[in-house]
C-alpha cells in the first residue's frame, strides 16, 4: 500500500492561482497526500479591455502569435474568437504543454512549443523563431513580465506588439491555517510555480510565517524560482522537472530517498 500511495498522510501546500490548482491537486490525492490549496496569486481581466479587442480586429495582419501562459490563452482567446474566427495564416507559438492544451481547447492547433523546457528561452531556442525578420508577432501576456521573448524577437528582425491580456493580483488569505499546521509539525512541503508567486507567498505568510518557510521543503519547476527562493533565505530548495509532472516527480524522488535515510 506504501508503494501505491508514496506520499500516504502528507500536508503539501498547492499555490496555483484558484481554479488552476485541480491538476496538481488531483495527483497529490492520488499518491496519499493532503493538498493545502493556498493560492499566491489571483488573475483578473484587464481594467481596459480596448487594446485587446482592437487587436482582435487586425489579427490578419500578424504571423505569429505568441502566448506565455495557459492565462494568456484563456483571457485573450476567450475575447477573441468570440468576435471572430482565428486567420488561417497566424502561426501560434508559446512556452508550455499547458498553455498547448489551453489552445487546443479553443481549436487553435499546428502550436510551435517547447517540449523538454517550458519557458521563454526554450521557445526561442526552437527553429521556427531564428528567421523572423520582417515577421509581425503578437505577444499576449499578463500585465508586465518578462522582457526576454519580445526583445530577442526584435533583435532577430521581427515587429513586436505587446497586449496585456489579464492581471495579477496578490490574493487577501488568511496564512492562520498554515501557521498552525507548521507550529504543529504537520506541514510537509511546499510547492511554488513562479517567482511572483514566490515573493506574494513570503509576503503573505508573514514574520512567523517566513521562519517556518525557510526550514521547510520547497519544490519548484524552474532555476530562476529556486534562485530566488536561496536569495530568500530558504535552505531546503528542491529543483524538480517543469510542470506539474516534474513537481510530482520531484516529491516522489525526495520522499523516497527520506525514507531510505529515515
């Protein structure tokens, strides 16, 4: 039964936005664990949708179109198609396997993504982005962000435009029952999936909070979190694979070897 449910009676906090969290959620139940939903970052639509419908209106005009998370895909083509049908010629591209099942939900398919690493770098490593020269891209993207993929893609020749599709907020939770199952040995690991999320849950958990975070198991899908989460202060950080898969992966791995040890 140990082997069956391999992390059988174990506390890990889940912090994907609500209503993200399902997958990951769903996998630690299925392995004996008790998932902590405790969400560090909330999305919303953008307070002026104009920018967005105005692109809706020239989409033609673009060859690629390139969307950095599954909100992307979400917020901008649940605006979109709702007003008309996605041109035959626009080439999609993003950074993930669940931003690329997010587009294939909404008939969007032939997507140009990564398949080993799941970000920005990955994406422009990929052959289909090295000539673009005089190509017109799209990104869709939440409310700032990283710089990286627009300003290679304008340094290989290519037109950038930038629509803000969502924003991030950091959500008003209450870190209470995380404290107490911390203060009562009961809290096991936490996972973290972006570098904001990272810094809203450091701010979120509060002085006591933080002195509990940094001692705990931390999972983390990407070098760039788990750079962060040291600058923290932090002392156990464990890189796992991208995605859900490579967080589940990860604790796996983890508390296997603890077994051994213990």
């Amino acid at each position: 039964m140990a082997e069956a449910r391999p992390l059988e009676g174990r506390n890990i906090v889940v912090t994907r936005p609500a209503g993200q969290a399902t997958h990951l959620a769903d996998a630690l139940i299925e392995r004996g664990a008790k998932p902590i939903l405790f969400p560090v970052l909330a999305i919303f639509d953008v307070d002026d949708p104009a920018p967005l419908q105005e692109i809706a209106i020239r989409l033609d005009e673009f060859d690629w179109a390139c969307f950095v998370s599954p909100n992307a895909v979400e917020k901008a083509l649940g605006a979109i198609l709702v007003r008309r049908d996605w041109p035959a010629g626009l080439r999609a591209a993003t950074v993930g396997k669940s931003s690329e099942m997010a587009l294939a939900k909404f008939g969007v398919e032939d997507v140009v993504a990564p398949q080993g690493k799941f970000d920005s770098e990955a994406l422009l490593d990929l052959p289909d982005l090295q000539d673009v020269a005089g190509k017109r891209v799209v990104i869709f993207r939440g409310d700032g962000g990283r710089e990286l993929l627009g300003d290679t893609l304008k340094q290989r020749g290519a037109e950038v435009e930038y629509v803000a599709c969502y924003r991030r907020d950091r959500p008003a939770l209450d870190p209470a029952p995380l404290i107490k199952l911390w203060g009562d040995g009961r809290l096991d690991a936490v996972t973290v999936t972006s570098s904001e999320g990272l810094r809203n849950l450091v701010d979120m958990v509060g002085k006591l909070g933080q002195t509990w975070l940094k001692k705990t198991p931390l999972f983390v899908p990407h070098q760039r979190i788990a750079g962060l989460a040291r600058a923290l202060g932090c002392h156990e950080v464990n890189l796992t694979g991208p995605g859900d898969d490579g967080l589940i992966a990860g604790l796996l791995e983890y508390y296997r070897d603890h077994a051994r040890v213990a």
